[in-house]
C-alpha cells in the first residue's frame, strides 16, 4: 500500500500512468519475475515477490503512454511491411516469361524534373524483349526488366523490376520523346498538388524516363515506365469523350481536370485521363496558347470540349470548384441521369476533410499585383518566361552524344537563361492577373524549417522551398470557371481576353457546326450558341463582342450567321453598349460604326443624336487608319461637313471644317482620288469663304 501511493503521488507518473489488458508481453515479462522469485533473487524495486498464480499483477501495471508521433511512424512502417509482404507473395507476373534469359544492354537514361525545369543523365542495365507484347494508336509496348542501380550484384531475379517501354510505330522526331515526358512530369505535378487539396482519393502520374539504346543501329529512344498489373481504363479523353459504362463511373478523374483548369486559372487543363484505378498515364494538357506539349494540345478547342460533357460531382464541390456555365438547353434529361447515376454508383465518399481552393477576389488580386510592381527603375519587374516562350528551344532539350553524367550547371544555365529569364511553370495567358512566381518571405518562413526530400526518381534533390513557391504561385493564379456577378464593392479592374471566354467562344462555334446536334435534328441548337456568345462577349473577347453586338443590332455577322433575334429597342441598347465598349478598347470598324450611329441616330436604340460624341469617334477612328469601307479622308470629309453647319452638342466652325476639308483632299489625291479630291477643295475654299464673311 505504501508504494501504491508512492507512485500516485508521484508528479511523474501521475499523468502518464495508464491501465491497458494484458497483452504477450505482459505474460513473458510476469514469468521473468516468476522465474527470478523461484531463485531467491531480491526484486531490484524492493517489492515483495511475484506471486506465480497472480497474472494479472503484472499486465495491470503503470505503462509509460507513447508519443503521438512515434505512433504514426510505427504504423507507418507497419503499413509498408504488410504492403512488401504481399508483393513478395505474390511473385513476378512476368516471371513466365524468362526476361532474365534475354541479353543484357547497356542503356542511358533521361530523366526530367518538373520544377527546375532540367534533365538528369545515368546509365542502367536492361534486359527487353525483341518483339512488342501490345500497341496503341501510335505506339507499341515491349517488356523490359531493369536492373536496380542500388544492387551491388547482377541477380535479374530479385534486384530488377518490371517495366514497360513504348516506342513510336512511325519515325518521329527525337524531340518528341522529350516532350513527351515533360508532359507527363508536368501532370505528375499537378497531380501531387491535387493531392494537396486532401481529395477522397489520392491520385498519381506514371513517372516515365527515356532510355537510349547506344549499342543499337541509329541509337533508338523508348520510353520508360513501370509496369502496373491491373485494369487500364480510359476515363475521358482530349475530345470530350467521357467513360460511361456503369462498371467504370468514377468521379476523381474528372474532377481532377476540373481543379488542374480553375487552379491554373484557365492556363491548362489535363485531360485524356487513363490508367489503373487512380494511377494515371498518357495524359495529355490543353493550354490557353495551344502551342505546348504536342499535336494532342487542342488549346481552348479542347478546354471546351471537356466542358461541354463534364458535369460537376460531389468531389468538385468539396474543393469548391465552380460550375462552368451552360445553356439551360444543355442540361437536358440525359445530362442529370448521368449526373444521378454517378453519385448513386461511384462508392467514392467524402471524409468532410476536403480543403477548398479558396480564390482571392479581383480587388486583392489587383492590390497585390500593383503592391509587386516595381517602385524604382533599380527594381525592374522582370516576367518571368512561359513554356510557350521557350518552346523554341526544344531542339536544345535532346541532350548531346556524351558520356554518362548529369547535365552540368553551365549546361543548365545556358539553357534557363538563353531568354535571359528563369524558366517558370507558367504558360502564356492573356487574362493572368498574377504573374509572379517567387513567394515572399513570409510565405516561405512557413516552410523555412522543413526538410530538404531526396527525389530518388529525379536524381537530385529538392527544396521545400521550391514546392512551396510553385504552391503559392498556383493559388494567386487560381480563378472560377464561371463567369463571376460583378461586385460593386470591388475595384475596376481593365477586362483583357481571357481564356475563358475563348471557351465559350469554341463552344459557339462547335454548335454552329453542329458538333452536338443528334443526326436527326433539323439544325444546330441556336440558344445555347448564343448563350456561349454572349458568355464569350462577356469575358471581353473582341470579336465575340462585335458579332453579339451586330447580332443584337440586326446587323450582318459572320458568327452564327443565320441567327436573327426580335428587333427591339432594349436589344439595340444592349448591344450598342457592347459596340461602345468594343470601340473603346479599340476596334476601328466598331469605332466607325459608333460615330455614324451619334451622327445619324441609327442603332442608337433610346439614345440621343449627339455630334460630340460622333466628332469624337471620326477623329479617332480616322487617326487609327480608317477601314477599307471607310478610308480616313472619308472620315474627316463627313467630319468637315458637320462642322460646317453645326448639329446636335457641336458648335458650327467653318475654320476646322476647312482643314478637314483640305486634309481629306490631300489624302484622297495620295490615293488617286482626284474628283474626290477636287470637291473638296472646293468645300474648303467655301469653308474659308465663311470664315471671312463671320470675321466682316
């Protein structure tokens, strides 16, 4: 009793002590004291001796509690145990196949990291079957064995793993190869910061090498992956194809091309998304320019395609992605069957522990933006290059004919810098608020104390700091899917192209072709074309702008041209508003076409005629160049006539209307206008006229 409250009282055991069931130890560690009591030995505690038949005295008694984190790393290495032993179980698939009878080739191997943006050179000893086991489209799969460059010894049977090496069926470009896999490491990427987001299931790109055969005729390029035993499914594709059989409705792979276009703010989107289960291959990413990453690279064509059949699940929801925007007539019956279908079928379940990606408004976009900007001519604001600007330089991504190495830093050098700027993981985009790559220090200072991570695939070793600056780059750059309400509380921010309106743009055009219209229908569905012309106008596309607006007008237009919608006054108003916007950001032909309209009351809808503002639009339309319909001597002539008798909000003056008139002259006798030219120097001769009588 006296030492029972010995230990209570006790401050360093009083919050530790525990009471758990007796476990194996317990029982090995009472028989030790058992066996020690049966010899007469003192217990080094002081305590009395065990009692043999008392079990439970032993498993009852105080336990230290465990660290937290010990905890989770002993699961952790527990996990990865089982997991080993069920792989050694279960033996090599391809063990029947005798690839370790093959010749073993010495082969070089390329490999590229995603965030420096360079290649790292090795050798390794393969062994590969001569003739391919499969094919695609394009190219065919051979089996290979690769022998581990961490084995002291040559045992294909216990240090090489399987993987699968795919060459082109056709002659193509080295370079392709090389592309190819910055592709594929681009997606790895994007995908390791999908899994940042805390999704329900995780997902993960192939990592894929290039192997050069130099010991063979023209030394040959494959490409290099593990082999991955399971079902290989193909979930969408790069045209809107989107997997619907019941026994493959899933839901992480297509929001995870959702998140990879809203988290890049409409600079990519990765699609064409296949592999086993949530281990993906093949991709191919769509960017704003079209200009990157192969022929597969549809650009806004491609964007749109995958919008028109995606629809947004729950997993879309728990990371806050936004619905794109879509005609009425475009969610039809079948559109919420499927819907329904994959939310009652897909057995993927949220945890409620899903991070949203959280988008700063415009007004803080914009104050950050400007709070970048440089305050000095000592601080220049240097952006950095995009892929679409080094794209050029892929010729210099096939490393040179030399001995096994990585690449050097003077190698590496005159590569990032033969633009003078560090390539970034950006890619060329008109509508990108943000353009800045580095994080702050006191971003950084959240990961300053985190470990330095060997990337064993990579070859070399990556900074916290690195990832960190490419997460933060990423969440300023992050932007909705949908057109957002105008929020009057916010600032004005100057509307450029945007990529998303070139989207809606591509959707119009697609229904135009009737790219979505079932055989059996008549023509094309002229609702939702419009509604994504007008989404498209909404973004501050020009040229969407100026065909809804001649739409809206009754005007000629090239797009949709055999739409017409109801004359009425609040349409005119509408879309003399777009001509004027269209105008002010400069189009010329919107320019003339908005001066004659204030000059003749003409589409003006519930406006008035005012002489000002058309004097003000002939002036600038004239100096921009003028039309080919509507040449600037035009312009000014009409400008000159106007001053001359005076109208609507503009005082008469024969003065400036005599210039005009001689200016217009001038310019019309430059272009062998000569009767032209003869009136009006006549005009201005009787312009000056007027002049002399007002003066008398």
């Amino acid at each position: 009793m006296p030492d029972q409250q010995r230990i209570e009282n006790d401050p360093d055991h009083s919050d530790s002590i525990i009471l758990e069931p007796m476990n194996l130890c317990d029982v090995s560690r009472h028989r030790n004291i058992s066996r020690e009591s049966s010899d007469g030995a003192e217990s080094p505690t002081g305590l009395p001796p065990a009692n043999p038949h008392l079990f439970f005295s032993a498993a009852m008694g105080p336990k230290k509690e465990k660290d937290p984190a010990e905890q989770r790393r002993l699961k952790t290495v527990r996990t990865w145990r089982r997991a080993i032993m069920k792989a050694r179980c279960k033996g090599d698939p391809w063990e029947k196949f005798h690839l370790d009878a093959y010749s073993t080739e010495k082969a070089r191997r390329y490999r590229y990291n995603a965030l420096r943006k360079t290649w790292v050179i090795d050798d390794c000893l393969v062994k590969m079957e001569p003739e391919p086991f499969n094919h695609g489209a394009m190219r065919e799969c051979f089996r290979m064995k690769k022998l581990s460059n961490f084995t002291h010894n040559d045992d294909w049977k216990k240090d090489s793993n399987n993987y699968v090496a795919k060459r082109y069926m056709e002659h193509v470009d080295r370079d392709v190869y090389f592309t190819d896999v910055q592709l594929q490491m681009d997606a790895k990427l994007w995908g390791e910061e999908f899994n940042r987001h805390n999704p329900p299931k995780k997902v993960d790109i192939f990592q894929m090498a290039i192997l050069e055969f130099p010991g063979r005729k023209d030394s040959p390029l494959f490409h290099c992956e593990h082999f991955i035993e399971g079902e290989y499914v193909k979930y969408n594709s790069n045209s809107g194809y989107v997997k619907e059989d019941k026994d493959h409705l899933r839901l992480t792979p297509h929001a995870f091309s959702h998140f990879t276009f809203e988290r890049s703010g409409h600079e990519l989107i990765i699609v064409d998304v296949q592999g086993v289960g949530d281990l993906y291959t093949d991709p191919q990413i769509h960017t704003a320019s079209g200009e990157e990453y192969g022929e597969g690279n549809l650009g806004a064509k491609g964007m749109a395609l995958f919008f028109h059949t995606h629809v947004c699940n729950r997993i879309c929801k728990s990371l806050g992605l936004s619905r794109f925007d879509l005609a009425p007539s475009e969610y039809n019956e079948k559109t919420m069957k499927v819907l329904k279908d994959s939310q009652e079928r897909c057995k993927t379940m949220l945890r409620g522990s899903e991070e949203m990606c959280v988008l700063p408004s415009r007004t803080e976009k914009y104050r950050l933006l400007h709070h970048r900007m440089p305050r000095t001519m000592s601080e220049p604001f240097a952006r950095p290059r995009t892929i679409s600007e080094s794209s050029s330089n892929l010729n210099s991504l096939t490393p040179p004919e030399s001995p096994t190495r990585c690449i050097s830093s003077e190698d590496v050098e005159e590569f990032l810098h033969s633009s003078h700027n560090q390539v970034t993981f950006t890619v060329s985009c008109s509508d990108s608020d943000y353009d800045s790559v580095s994080a702050s220090d006191t971003e950084r200072s959240l990961v300053r104390n985190r470990r330095r991570r060997l990337e064993s695939e990579s070859g070399s070793v990556i900074d916290d700091d690195e990832k960190m600056d490419f997460h933060i780059q990423l969440a300023r750059k992050s932007k909705p899917s949908c057109i957002q309400p105008p929020n009057p509380d916010e600032l004005e921010v100057p509307m450029k192209d945007s990529v998303l309106g070139l989207v809606h743009l591509e959707l119009c055009r697609y229904h135009e072709l009737c790219r979505f219209t079932n055989p059996d229908s008549p023509s094309y569905d002229h609702d939702a074309a419009l509604f994504h012309l007008e989404y498209a106008a909404r973004c501050g596309i020009q040229e969407a702008r100026f065909a809804y607006a001649r739409i809206l007008l009754g005007l000629q237009h090239d797009i949709l041209p055999d739409l017409e919608i109801e004359h009425t006054t609040e349409n005119e108003d509408k879309g003399f508003s777009m001509l004027l916007e269209t105008a002010s950001s400069g189009d010329v032909e919107c320019m003339v076409l908005v001066a004659k309209a204030f000059d003749t009351g003409i589409l003006l809808g519930s406006r008035p005629v005012d002489w000002c503002q058309a004097e003000y639009w002939y002036e600038r339309s004239a100096d921009e160049g003028g039309t080919d319909t509507d040449p600037p001597y035009q312009l000014s002539a009409r400008l000159a006539e106007m001053l001359c008798i005076g109208g609507p909000g503009l005082n008469k003056d024969p003065s400036r209307a005599g210039e005009l008139y001689t200016e217009a002259a001038d310019a019309a006798m430059a272009a062998m206008k000569g009767r032209l030219a003869n009136k009006w120097y006549q005009l201005a001769e009787e312009a000056w006229a007027q002049c002399e009588e007002e003066e008398e």
